[in-house]
C-alpha cells in the first residue's frame, strides 16, 4: 500500500515534470503556436515573434521543439498509463498525444527546413 502511494506521488511529479517540458518554453517563445500559425496561415509572420523566429536561431529552435516533443511525449505515455475510467483522464490523453504528435511533426520540419538551409 506505501509503495503504491509513493509511487502515484512520484508519477504525479513526473507528470507536472513533463507538462513543464512543454508549457514553459511554449509561454516564454511559443514555438509550436508559431509555427502552426505560419502554417496554417500561410503567410509567413509568427503571430509573436521572438528570437526563434529568426532564420539564424533554427538550431536553437530544433532545440526548444525536441525539448517540448520529449515533454509532450513522456507526459503522454504517463496518461496512458494511468488511464481511468474518467472522461477527463481520456480527454488529457487524447489530447496530450496528439500535441506530442504535433511536436514532432514540426520538430521533423524544423530539422529538414535546416539542414536544406531553408527558413
């Protein structure tokens, strides 16, 4: 019974661990906005820019994006996890997973557009 509760209590850290791998670069430059705006928009301005949207940080970028991936990622795997019958439990996985799957698609761009010198 110890090990148990001890162990929800570690998962539970964890868990705001890897929300915090996302949420604290995405308050403080948002990357993923950014880029989901230029894409969907399709005209180019980050709707707020910052050091990372210039063509010269792309490393940097690639950084902070696989920073958020990993986050997003682990944060999934742990809502999966933990999965209970609860509609929000699923919502948070549902959710979680496909930022996660959002990560990396434009983390890949994101390394394929540097490498090409594109951005």
């Amino acid at each position: 019974m110890f090990f148990k509760s001890m162990m929800s209590k570690m998962q539970k850290t964890w868990l705001w661990v890897f929300a915090g791998m996302f949420l604290i670069p995405e308050v403080l430059w948002s990357p993923v906005s950014n880029l989901c705006y230029e894409l969907l928009n399709n005209n180019g301005h980050p709707y707020r820019a910052t050091f990372l949207t210039n063509p010269d940080n792309m490393a940097w970028l690639a950084c902070v994006l696989f920073l958020q991936f990993l986050g997003s990622l682990c944060f999934s795997l742990l809502m999966w996890k933990n999965i209970k019958k609860s509609h929000y439990y699923w919502a948070g996985a549902i959710f979680s997973t496909l930022l996660a799957l959002i990560s990396f698609f434009l983390f890949y761009l994101s390394m394929t557009l540097g490498m090409h010198g594109i951005g």
